[in-house]
C-alpha cells in the first residue's frame, strides 16, 4: 500500500495522523511505530495519575480548529491541569473519532521500527526492522525527543538500581530515602512526588548550576501581550523586555513563545548562539511552569526540609560502600543511597534513523547543529546541500533547531496541521 508513511506515533505522529483523515476522504496512511500504544510516548504513558500536565486544559487542545476539544472531552474549564495519563486518552479519542467516521482501511498502524528511507518507485522506501519494507509517496518523520543528557560524572558507575541515568527510559524504585536529583525542571517535580508519595520520610537533594526552579502558572492565566519590535531583534531584547515587564512576565513570556518560531528563524546564527548559550536555561526556567497545586506542594516540602536545592554542580560522584559520595562545586559533600539524573534531552538529533539519513547526506543537521535542517514555513526537510525535499516533512522535538520551541503541544498542534496541509496539497 503506497501513501503517506509516518514514522513514530507519539503525539506528534498521531495528530498528523488525525488532521489528514479530517482533511481528506482517501489518503491512506501507515503509521510506523513499535509501541502498541498510540499517542503516548514518554509524556502521555504514565499511570501515575498525580502526574499532571503543565499547561491548562484551555491550551492543550489537540486540534487547532477545535480550542476547546479537550475541555469538551474532559469536562472541564480551561485552567484545570489533567493528568497527564488521561491526555493520552485524549489524544487517543482523537484518533478513534476519526476513525470511526471514515473507511478505516486508509489507516494501519505497523508495529515497527523504521530502519533507513532511500528513494523507491514510488517515492520513497522505508525499511523496517521486522525485515520488510513499506514504500511511501511522502514520509513524515516524527521521532520525539533525542536522548536524554548524561553527564559525564555517570561514566564508570555500575547499571543498578541506585544509578539511574536516563529516568523516563529505566524507571525508578522510591525504595530510597536519601536521594539526589540531577537537574531541577519540571521532570525533577514529577520523581520528588513520585517519591514523597511513597516514602513521605525521605529526603531529596535538588542539584542543578543555576538552582532554579520551574515557576507556577497563575490560576487564572491572563492573555498573552503583543511582542514590542525591540524583543524581537536580539536575544539580548528578549530577556531585557521580560526583565522590564515586573510581574507581567508570564502574559510577556507567552506573547514571545507565540511568535518565538518566527522570532527565531529572523536571527542570525550569532543571535542564536547567544540566545541558547546565555539565556535558554533561564527562559526554560519561566516557561516551562508548573501547576499552581504541584507548585504548593514543592514549596511544602521545601519548607519542612523533604527538598533541598543546591545550586551547584556536581564534580564526582563515588560509590563509598553502599552509599553513594557526591561532591558539589560550592564546596559540599553529600552521602545518598540512589542518584537520579533528570538533565533533559539532547538538541541534538540521537536518534539511529536521522544519523543514518544525514550520514547519507539525505538530511542535514539543523541551526547549531540541532535537530534536522527544514524549511520553517512548510516543515519539509532538508538534504545536505541545503535543498528541500519535496515528499518529506518533520514535526515536533527534531525541529528544535529551526523552531527553537517544537516540544509541547501548542506548537505540535500547529505544525500537524501545517503538515497536514501541505502533504495533501502537493
Ligand atoms: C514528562 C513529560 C511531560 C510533558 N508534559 C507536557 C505538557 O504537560 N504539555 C505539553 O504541551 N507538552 C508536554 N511535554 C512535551 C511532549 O514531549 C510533547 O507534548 C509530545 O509528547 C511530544 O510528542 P512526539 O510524538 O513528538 O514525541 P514522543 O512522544 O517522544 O513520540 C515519538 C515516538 O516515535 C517513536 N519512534 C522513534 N523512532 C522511531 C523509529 N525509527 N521508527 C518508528 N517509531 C519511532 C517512538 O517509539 C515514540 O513513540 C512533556 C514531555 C515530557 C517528556
């Protein structure tokens, strides 16, 4: 069966998925994606139903049509914080939907994972680990984030359960009562909870260099403000006009992320460097907030000493019998039993399918070396002469170098129907 191949089926892969049967009657569509599960990957599979979103009902619609789909669905207004397990459900009741009014045989979803792509008859050819292959006019790569970053300090500690390196991917046991986490974003909140749930007696060492926490959102959010001319030409702008703003900064911070894509692509490489190297921890630090509820019950703990931050980095980690020794940059010692590193994920595009497409010059490295190169009006992706590829198109945490914010569902909702567009348009 030839037609449109998309390869991963986590939010992204699946609401690419959806607009095309909303938007078109016969497209068939494959979608490639090891997983039995649809729509989840990392954020949307947990079971922990504390795990809540961190953004408002009100803006995680999946649909850009239909704002208010998800406060529908759910029956709530539009400053709730679901849980994160019910909006895979959500995102699943999408699919389902469409599926249910259309012929369904224009959808098949393969458990597989994708190889290598090469040009077939068809269009395109794409490989797949179970040994066959699928061909495919048009290919939508929609991969997810890259893995997780591991300091260097991990290297030469033993794989067990005291060690975790890579938290969504291992899992956890709150076994432990003297923890450290590496990292302080919002990932650090989910595993404190997690934690504290289990074993209200622990104690939990935050670590991270500038010590920053995720801040809350308001209970009622507040609309977004116009960006001024002179926080759109320098990073440098950005972060004076938020720093001028006093306690506006949210509705400035959401009115920048708006148009931060298009702010992005207008600044040379030098004013991307800057932006990244001096300010991107601090704008993540704003931008990625917490709901007000989690945010009381960090705070708590924070006060009854459950949670400690140190603003630190960390300069070795050893075992010294069964407890593990870390020394920190600000001169401190710390004796815990489990080491969780919850830094993030790579710019850095690690999947094996996008190494084997750029080693192959198919597809190239985007701004700053991160992600894939696309053209930023129509997510087409880009070979490594620079030239757009007519039938291959990107969506989500792979464009972060020529979108900068690409990871969470207000921008993924708009590129999948963007990409949707343009797949039946051409
Ligand atoms: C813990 C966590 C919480 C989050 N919370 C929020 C939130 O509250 N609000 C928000 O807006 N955003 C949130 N995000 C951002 C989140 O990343 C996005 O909302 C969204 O889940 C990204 O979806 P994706 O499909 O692009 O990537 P993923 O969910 O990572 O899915 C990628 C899929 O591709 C598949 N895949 C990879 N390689 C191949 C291959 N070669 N062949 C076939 N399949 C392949 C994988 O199996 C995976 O299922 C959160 C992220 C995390 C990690």
């Amino acid at each position: 069966m030839s037609g449109i191949v998309i390869i991963g089926g986590g939010a992204s892969g699946l609401l690419v998925a959806v607009n095309l049967l909303r938007k078109s009657e016969s497209c068939q569509i494959t979608l490639v994606e090891p997983n039995e599960a649809l729509g989840q990957g990392v954020a949307y599979s947990t079971n922990d139903s504390e795990h809540l979103l961190n953004v408002p009902a009100g803006r995680m619609s999946g649909l850009v049509e239909e704002p208010k789909s998800l406060c529908e669905w759910a029956d709530v207004d539009e400053n709730t914080f679901i849980s994160r397990r019910d909006y895979g459900r959500y995102l699943k009741h999408l699919l389902d939907q469409e599926l249910s009014r259309t012929n369904s045989g224009r959808f098949q979803h393969l458990k597989a994972r994708a190889l290598e792509i090469r040009r077939g008859a068809s269009g395109y050819e794409v490989q797949l680990d179970s040994g066959t292959s699928v061909s495919a006019e048009k290919v939508v790569l929609a991969l997810g984030n890259s893995d997780s970053i591991v300091p260097e300090f991990f290297k030469g500690l033993p794989v067990n359960s005291q060690i975790v390196r890579d938290v969504w991917l291992e899992g956890f046991t709150s076994d432990f009562s003297k923890v450290a986490i590496i990292g302080t974003g919002l990932t650090f909140y989910d595993i404190v909870l997690s934690i504290l749930r289990e074993n209200p007696d622990a104690v939990i060492h935050g670590i991270s260099r500038n010590g920053l926490l995720p801040s809350p959102h308001l209970r009622h959010r507040a609309p977004a403000l116009p960006v001024p001319e002179e926080a759109r030409v320098s990073a440098q702008g950005i972060r004076d006009y938020l720093s001028s703003v006093g306690d506006k900064w949210r509705e400035a911070q959401d009115g920048i992320r708006h148009d931060l894509q298009e702010i992005w692509a207008a600044f040379p490489e030098t004013e991307k460097k800057i932006f990244f190297n001096q300010y991107f921890r601090w704008w993540n630090s704003l931008r990625h907030r917490s709901a007000p509820e989690i945010d009381e019950q960090i705070k708590g703990a924070i006060q009854t000493g459950s949670i400690v931050i140190h603003k630190a980095g960390v300069d070795s980690i050893s075992f010294e019998k069964s407890k593990l020794a870390l020394k920190l940059s600000n001169g401190s010692d710390l004796r815990v039993e489990q080491v969780i590193n919850c830094c993030g994920n790579q710019f850095v595009a690690t999947h094996p399918l996008i190494t084997q497409l750029v080693d192959s010059r198919f597809l190239s490295r985007g701004p700053l070396g991160f992600g894939v190169a696309c053209d930023a009006k129509t997510l087409a992706l880009k070979d490594a002469q620079g030239k757009t590829h007519e039938g291959i198109y990107g969506i989500g945490p792979i464009l972060v170098g020529e979108l900068l914010e690409t990871t969470a569902i207000p921008e993924i909702r708009v590129e999948a129907e963007l990409v949707a567009r343009e797949l039946l348009r051409t």
